[in-house]
C-alpha cells in the first residue's frame, strides 16, 4: 500500500511566523516550504526589539526556543520621566510569570537569523527571492502560488505570514483594509562602550516635551536607544530616505532641545547611519482566511503599533496555534475558523493597547499635564501588583500537547 503524502503547506514570507509555523507544522505532520521576497535577510541594522515572555512561551511550546534565549539581554523594570527628568514611576517589565520568563531586548536581525537557522535544522526549506504575488485555487483545491520571476509553487493550503503590507492579505480579500499609519516614526540602535545611569535590567523612556525617547545599559557598556519623533501625517518612503542621517541628528537634537538627560548624548555618540521608519498598525482585518486553503497570520492579520512590544510575540502565538489547529481539527475549513475563534478577540486587544501607548506618546501641552498626573498612578498600581494586571498580556501560554477543540463542537 503507498502511504498517503504528508500534507504540505506553502508558507509566504520568512520574518517571525513564518519560520516558527514551519517547525510548529512539522510537528504536527505537515510539510511546507518558506518562499521569502528577500534575496538574503532585510537590513534591519540598529533596529532592536522586545520579544516578551509570552513569545518566548510560544517558543517553547514547540522546544524552539534554545537559540532565541540566547540572544539579547533580559529586561525586568522600565522606568518613565517626564522632559523635565522628573520621575513618572518605575514598573516590571512584564507580569512575573510562575516560569520566570521575562522580555528579552534583542536585535532583529538575530531574531530573524536564530528563528530561520532553528527552522533549517529541522529541515525546512527556505526558498529566498521569492516574491509572492498571486495564488490560484486548483480544480482538486489545492493552491497554486505565483511569483514575481514567473515561477510558482503547488502545496494543500498557503499561509501568509508575509508582514503588515501582506500581498496574501489582499488576494484573500481584494477589498482588505490596508494598514493605518500612527503618527510617530521610529529610530534608534545600538552605542558600544557608551554607558547611561540606569540600574542594568532597566529601560529608561522619556516622554520629552516633543518627543519619546528611550534608553537601557546592555551588559556589554553598550546602550539600546530609540526615539519615536512625531509626524502627523504618513511621509512617503521617499521623503524619509532623502533625510540624511545629519539632517536627523540636527532634528532629534532640536525636538529633544530644553529636556533633561542623556539624549543629546545619545545622539551625538550614535554610531550607524541615522534613519526613520514609519508606524503603522492593523487594527481590524476582516477576513483572515478563505475558508479553504489560505490564511493570513502574524502582522498580515492584526499588526500593533510596536509601544505594544508585542507584535513579534503575537505572530509566534498565531504560528504555535495555527499548527495545533490543523493538526487536531478534522479539515482546513474547520483548523482556519478555530484558529480564528481562539485568536481574534486576544489580538485585537492588543492592537487597541498599542495604539493607546501610542498616542500617549504624541501628546500636545493638555494631554501632557493630564498624564505626567495620571501616568504616576498607573504604574503605581502596575508595580503594587507585580505586573498581575498584565498578566492576560504577557502571561499567554501554549499547551502545544493540549488537544484544541474545533470550534463548531464548543
Ligand atoms: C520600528 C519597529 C519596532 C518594533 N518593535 C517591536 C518590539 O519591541 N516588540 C515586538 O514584539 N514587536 C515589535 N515590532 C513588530 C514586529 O517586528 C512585528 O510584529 C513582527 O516582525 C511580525 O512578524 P511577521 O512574521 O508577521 O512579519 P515580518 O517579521 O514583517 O516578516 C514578513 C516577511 O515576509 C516577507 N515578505 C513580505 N512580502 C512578501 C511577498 N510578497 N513574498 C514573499 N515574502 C514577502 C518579508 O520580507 C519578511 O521577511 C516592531 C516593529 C517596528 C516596525
């Protein structure tokens, strides 16, 4: 008797999710092969990020989480001030956890490098310069998909993890909303040998008369910065590429003019190239799948504004969850709508928090006042409760053994 062959997945895009699914699928007897738009990894130089303790969770759902762990620096409290220096209150970084997991400050580029070279140990092909642009239904239903050098590949269903501007997103639905640009940009990186007066394990952020700016001691005398200058309206790529790093020295310098710290310092002793990226968000898409043989997850499906610090995290839950539901719903149709039943409502909390966060950031001289009085409160309240209150955040946790229940029998 000829064994049945495994079903194979086409995965699109290989940021966090689509790595993670891929090792998650695996596990639950499926193959798949990641095509990813990028020649070789995306330059994500000075570009830095806080995996949380429930992405590491998610990662350790699927014993994954060995080469991550490793990078990076742990994170425990983070520290506000205002312009003026003076201390808005200090609170865990995230909600202690009975595991002891905490958040993890590391640089992207690792990430995404420990999250692909994980996936190839265990065997999974990722097929670089592969830019999606197209899938076609086949008469047996499965998906044929299409690239931009005319190639194309056939698998049983296709997953998008192909980022906040998702080509899947739109085949899916050519109708889906497209993401919302929150009106801060973000820079920041890495200073070696360039110490600030933090306690190690502290991110300090400064909600600056006009602009957020934020800094932590790296165990190595090196400083983590970024800064989130305000821009009220979406700059065209363009506009942000023909500033030079001078001219963004020049405006941090002034948007930071008159507030107490070591910015000024920070921006002088920067050493890569100055550069901006906009913010964006996702706040509601309204079709995540088509029912039959292709998904969105990760930002494609719900991005947060990065305040959040969740936005990595969310797309390794969403890869952990969408394994499991394949593996244990009876078809395709009913694993993609209780992927979606046990997703929705979680991340689209998130996204709200984030986006909360920051506008927080942005605010004009009244919302100022208002919050240097309320902010001091809340963290009271966050830290006299050991972060508890963030626990629904950063206390997620994935039985990947656990069996989920379809969603039409709940
Ligand atoms: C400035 C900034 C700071 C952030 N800080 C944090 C933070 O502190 N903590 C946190 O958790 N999150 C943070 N985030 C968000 C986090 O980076 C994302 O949420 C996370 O990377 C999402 O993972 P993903 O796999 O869904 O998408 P991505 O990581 O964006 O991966 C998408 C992949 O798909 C590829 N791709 C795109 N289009 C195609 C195509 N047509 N065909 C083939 N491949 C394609 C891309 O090249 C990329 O490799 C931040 C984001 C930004 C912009």
């Amino acid at each position: 008797m000829t064994p049945t062959p495994l079903p194979h997945a086409l995965i699109i895009g290989s940021g966090v999710a689509g790595p993670v699914v891929a090792m998650a699928l695996q596990r639950a007897g499926i193959a798949s092969t990641v095509f990813e738009r990028d020649a070789e990894p995306a330059n994500l130089r000075g570009s830095w990020l806080n995996l949380q303790a429930n992405g590491m969770d998610a990662l350790q759902a699927i014993d994954a989480e060995a080469g991550v762990d490793a990078l990076g620096f742990p994170v425990e409290a983070i520290s506000f001030v205002n312009g003026g220096g003076r201390s808005l209150g200090r609170m865990p970084m995230a909600a202690r956890r009975p595991d002891g997991r905490t958040s993890r400050m590391l640089p992207r580029a690792d990430l995404y490098t420990a999250l692909q070279n994980a996936a190839a140990d265990r065997g999974t092909q990722v097929v670089h310069g592969k830019r999606f642009v197209d899938a076609q239904t086949l008469a047996d239903g499965s998906v044929r998909a299409l690239f931009a050098d005319g190639t194309s590949a056939v698998g049983d269903l296709l997953i998008g993890c192909d980022g906040i501007h998702s080509r899947v997103r739109t085949v899916i639905d050519p109708q889906a909303r497209t993401p919302r640009y929150v009106p801060v940009l973000n820079s920041g990186g890495y200073i070696p040998n360039f110490r600030v007066d933090v306690p190690a394990g502290e991110f300090r952020m400064q909600f600056g008369t006009r602009c957020f700016f934020g800094w932590a001691p790296t165990p190595d005398g090196g400083t983590v910065w970024f800064s989130n200058p305000p821009m009220a309206t979406e700059p065209k790529r363009a506009e942000l590429s023909a500033i030079s790093d001078a001219q963004w020295r020049h405006r941090l310098h002034d948007l930071m003019d008159g507030d107490a710290g070591p910015a000024h310092d920070i921006i002088d002793a920067a050493p890569d190239e100055i550069t901006a990226w906009p913010t964006y968000d996702l706040p509601k898409v309204d079709k995540w799948h088509n029912h039959r043989n292709m998904i969105i997850i990760g930002d494609a499906a719900h991005a947060t504004a990065p305040s959040a610090g969740q936005g990595a995290s969310m797309a390794l839950e969403d890869a952990v969850v969408l394994a499991q539901c394949l593996r244990d719903c009876p078809d395709t149709t009913s694993a993609f709508v209780t992927f979606e039943s046990l997703r929705r409502a979680r991340v689209q909390k998130i996204v709200k928090h984030g986006n909360r966060s920051s506008n927080s950031k942005a605010a004009g001289p009244v919302g100022r006042v208002v919050r240097d009085l309320m902010l001091p409160v809340i963290f009271r309240q966050v830290a006299k409760g050991d972060g508890k209150s963030m626990m629904w955040l950063q206390g997620h946790h994935i039985d990947f053994g656990g069996t989920v229940i379809p969603a039409a029998r709940r």
